[in-house]
C-alpha cells in the first residue's frame, strides 16, 4: 500500500518531534497507528470517485477491525460519514472502493459505513432555536377580535377570546 503523508509533518519544526515520539517507548506504537490511518484516510480519500469531492469533508477511516475467528481472516475497514447523505453516498461506492482498495496491494476484504456526525464542529453547532413571539395585533385584527367576543354567548370561546384581548390590552 503506498504511504501518504500529512504535509504538516514535513516541516522542520515538526520532524525532531516526530523522531522523539517515534522512539518514544509506549507512545512509538500510538504514533504508528496514527501515521497508518492518516495514510489509509488519504488514500480512500484520494480513491473515492469524482462525484464525491463535496462530500470528502464529511467521510473520515475509523480504523480496520481484524477478526480471525473464521477461517479466513477478515480486515474490515470501518468508515465514518458525518450525515445520511454522505455514508448512503459512500455506500453505493464502497465495492468500488474496496476494488481499487485491493488492487492497490490492502488486505481490506469489506467496508462498513457508520453515521457519527462530529459533534465539535463549529458549524453544526447551533443551539436551540429561539423564536420571537409576535405580540402585537394589528388595530383592525384587535377590532375584529373585539366584534367577534361581543357576538359569542358566554362559552369557553368567549373566555378565550377575552383572555387573548386582555393579554393584548384591549380589556
């Protein structure tokens, strides 16, 4: 499988560090398992087909599970899409994915596809919506309101009615 590398990492303020923590006991095994799903990400990335280039942004790898219980072992590369749209997208691609995927020499035997959106992105964080009340009633709307409660019989409309033009000032 070819290895893609972050640019980022290329700098000169970037390398001595990657060098420490690539010999850096417990944290060497960390950081090769993020270099490896940073080079898988770019690849299935770089892999996805022309009509998805709005949607790169909202796919990311999870990672590959291995399972070895049967007899043949499987390597499911597990896909994270930010919304619906982008992982039924990617799933009508995934046999093509997995194609080029293993064309390109990967051990990759399925694709699953899960929606996660991304809960710290900034633009999907909205809150509540807060909605303003309309309060005010025209005078002709207030007029009318006041005709229609002078022409009801005492009832539960009449209280209503009344209830709305007294919140509103008329009475």
């Amino acid at each position: 499988m070819r290895m893609f590398t972050h640019h980022a990492l290329q700098t000169q303020a970037a390398k001595p560090l990657n060098d420490w923590l690539e010999k850096a006991g417990p944290v060497s095994s960390l950081m090769r398992t993020a270099r490896d799903l940073a080079s898988l990400e770019a690849e299935v990335l770089s892999l996805l087909p022309q009509g998805l280039q709005g949607l790169r942004s909202g796919i990311s790898v999870a990672g590959i599970k291995h399972d070895n219980r049967g007899p043949q072992s499987e390597h499911t590369l597990l896909l994270l899409a930010a919304h619906g749209a982008a992982a039924a997208r990617v799933r009508q691609v995934a046999p093509t994915l997995l194609a080029r995927l293993q064309q390109r020499g990967s051990q990759v035997t399925a694709i699953r596809v899960r929606v996660q959106p991304e809960a710290g992105r900034g633009d999907w964080d909205t809150g509540p919506v807060v909605r303003q009340r309309q309060r005010d009633m025209t005078p002709l709307g207030l007029s009318s309101m006041d005709q229609l409660s002078r022409s009801l019989p005492d009832s539960p409309l009449k209280a209503a009615v009344d209830a709305l033009l007294a919140r509103h000032g008329r009475r």
